[in-house]
C-alpha cells in the first residue's frame, strides 16, 4: 500500500517507516468516527481529509489510529496551541469548524458559519479564523476572539474577494491569498486590507507560519514562499519547490509544515512538509499520495504514505502540549 521513494533519509525528528494499521480489521463500520484509546497517549497525530473523512496516523510510524467521519466536506485544517484539532466542514447550505481534542473521536465544539469554510488559523493569543465562502459569491473571514463565543466577519468585496485558506504569523497578524494578490486583518484591525507581493502566484493556495518565517503556497508550481513583512508589503526571500516524478507536477493546497511544536506556538523553523499531491489525480490510474518533503530544502520526496482515492482536503499534525 505504501511506496518508499528512494534516496535521502529521513532527517532525524521525522517520521519513521510507515506500517500497515492491524485496527482497521477491527473497524469495519466505517460509517462511525472511530479511535484507538492509546491514540491521545501518541505525541504527534497526524490529520489528513479527503473531501469527505478525516484519517488520523500516528506520524511517526505511519499507523493509522482513527478516522473521523460524518462529514458533508472537509476543506482545512489547523491546530492550537494545546494540539487541539480543527476543521471546517460543510453542513447543508452553511458550516461549522469542529474542534477535537488531540486523540479524540468525537467533537468538543462547534463553531458554525454563515457559508462554506475554507481552511482555518489559531494565532499565539488563541484566536480562531476561518476564510468562509458566501453563498451569494464571495467570501469574509470570521474571527472568534479566544476561540469562543460569536464571531466577527471581516469582508473586503473590492480587494477580497475570492480568497484561499488564511494563515496567521507570529504576531496575530492574519494573511490570505486572493488570486494573484494578498490581503491582511491587521492585530487590531478592523477591516481587511491588500498588501503588496513581490512575487506572481500562479494559483491560491494556503498560507502558514513555519516556526520563523510566514509562507504563502502557490499551487499552481508547488512552490513555497517564505517571505518578510515589511512597511511596503511581503517581499519572498526563499523558495521551497515541491517536486514529484511520479506524477510530474505538484499541486499541494495546504502544505503542513511539521515543526517540534504547534504553529500557533512554534518558534522554530520546521523540517518536514507533508501534503496529498492532487495533480495525481490527472495521472492515468493515479491515487492521491501523502509526500513528506525535507523543509526548506524540498525537492522530491523522501517519502510516500496514506494514499487517498480522492483529492486531499486539508492536513495537520498534532503534537500533544
């Protein structure tokens, strides 16, 4: 089921070989969420949706010890501080965010939304965004203050209007990629503005603290930006590329960059990035394979693991306080 690519190793701290779950012979009903007890036990957990379910894995060995089901879509993923898991989902004509517990099989809360989420953030103070796509066209960003109580939508029609999955840095401040353009919630702010970018993206992708530097995706070349803010924008100053032969090109739409704590937190640059290649998916016979990429270096993966039959939603991982 897992193909090793050759090649490098991997650095240490990364995840070892990948093992077939023995759980799923005794999980049949795939119609329930279901987890392992030990799997709130497991340091770093890692998330990843398709669409529909969410599988979880012990990262470091690949095992799988849950799946979370009952989804209408899921498109996002993020976690706080505490390892707590969130992800935006579709509920009928509206959303919600649903938060786990690290290891948990069931809910702890629900944060719903007026339209159709798309990928979420926790800045350091422990507040909640997430991109919401309206069902009239368009999209604001809805903030909870401390993740709780109701929310604050932010909208910007002219300068913001079809925007990706946000991100936010080091500071509360909170970015998301609209097209070929950035736009910014300001810590304090009170409406979203646009912000320069030195650099043309092809596609939209997701944005992400990596422990040192903000980072914008551009699906379009799997390219990672890392970049510095400045007074007159965010100007790149390193690049990661993603690369695969097996399917030739690269379209990650979140990339999680894996660092020794939660993003919210992290004060040190990360060392792996995993994310599901959806370009597979126009490879004759193709599935969808989770690549681990070394960071920043990138390059080909070191290595392949939890091959999807449908596009890749969203992942995180979750590393226990």
């Amino acid at each position: 089921m897992l193909a090793g690519c050759g090649g490098s190793q991997p650095p240490i701290g990364a995840p070892g070989a990948m093992a077939q779950s023995s759980a799923l012979a005794t999980h049949a009903d795939r119609g329930k969420s279901w987890m392992l007890p030990e799997a709130k036990k497991i340091r770093e957990l890692f998330y990843v949706g398709d669409g529909g379910d969410v599988y979880v894995y012990n990262y470091k060995t690949g095992t799988q010890v849950g799946t979370l089901t009952g989804f209408n879509n899921t498109n996002g993923d993020c976690v706080d501080k505490n390892g707590d898991v969130f992800l935006t989902t579709s509920i009928g004509s509206t959303g919600a965010v649903l938060e786990y517990a690290h290891g948990g099989a069931s809910p702890i809360k629900t944060f719903s939304t007026d339209g159709h989420p798309i990928g979420c953030s926790i800045d350091p103070a422990g507040d909640l965004a997430a991109n919401n796509g309206l069902p009239g066209g368009g999209s604001d960003v809805e903030v909870w203050k401390n993740a709780s109580g109701t929310p604050t939508s932010y909208e910007n029609e002219q300068d913001c209007y079809e925007m990706w999955f946000p991100g936010y840095d080091n500071k509360g401040n909170l970015f998301i990629e609209v097209g070929p353009n950035v736009c910014e919630l300001p810590t304090g702010g009170t409406s979203l503005i646009s912000v320069p970018f030195n650099h043309a993206l092809y596609f939209p992708g997701s944005i992400m603290w990596d422990g040192k530097h903000l980072t914008l995706t551009d699906q379009g070349n799997g390219a990672i930006y890392r970049v510095k803010e400045t007074r007159k924008g965010l100007d790149v100053i390193g690049t990661t590329m993603l690369k695969d032969r097996g399917c030739g090109e690269v379209d990650v739409p979140q990339p999680f960059i894996v660092g020794p704590r939660n993003t919210p937190v992290n004060d040190e640059q990360g060392t792996v990035v995993v994310g599901g290649n959806n370009f597979c998916l126009q490879v004759s016979e193709q599935t969808v394979p989770v690549g681990y990429w070394h960071y920043a270096r990138g390059g080909e993966p070191f290595k392949f693991g939890h091959p999807r039959q449908s596009a890749v939603s969203g992942d995180a991982v979750s590393i226990a306080p």
